[in-house]
C-alpha cells in the first residue's frame, strides 16, 4: 500500500504534499530535519493521508493535488476526510 499525503506546520502555516510507501518513517524523516524543504517547518503534523494500491496511483495524487496550486483545494480534500 502507498499513501498520498498532506502535513501541516503551524509554525509556519505551510502545507506539504507528498507520496510514500510508509508513511510513519516519512514523517519521522521530515521531522528530523533531513528534508530541506520541511526542516523550517517542524513539528509537522499528518492532516490528510489517502491510501492506494500501487505507488504510481500515490504520486499521480500527489501531483494533481500539486497541480491545484490552491491552499483552498487542499484544505477542502482535509475537511472531507
């Protein structure tokens, strides 16, 4: 199984977009510190994960979620789950 996801940083009120196949050592990862995009934005929390059966269909999602370019867009798929 892989998810598609989105966190959120309260500290710098940023969403990230992302697809995996385990989801739990991700977060681990952009938490550390070792994602230079995420690293400013730590603590980040899971707000949204939707799995699928191939990782092809998880990074399709995450690229049209990406496509959006829209906070409301995301903030709607949040709400929604």
């Amino acid at each position: 199984m892989f998810v598609t996801y989105i966190l959120f940083s309260e500290m710098i009120d940023c969403y990230y977009v992302g697809s995996t196949g385990n989801l739990p050592d991700r977060l681990k990862r952009h938490n550390s510190g070792r994602s230079t995009f995420t690293k400013r934005g730590i603590p980040w929390l899971v707000v949204y994960q939707k799995t699928y059966e191939t990782k092809s269909e998880a990074y399709q999602a995450e690229i049209y979620i990406k496509s959006q370019k829209s906070r409301k867009y995301i903030e709607q798929l949040i709400s929604q789950q």
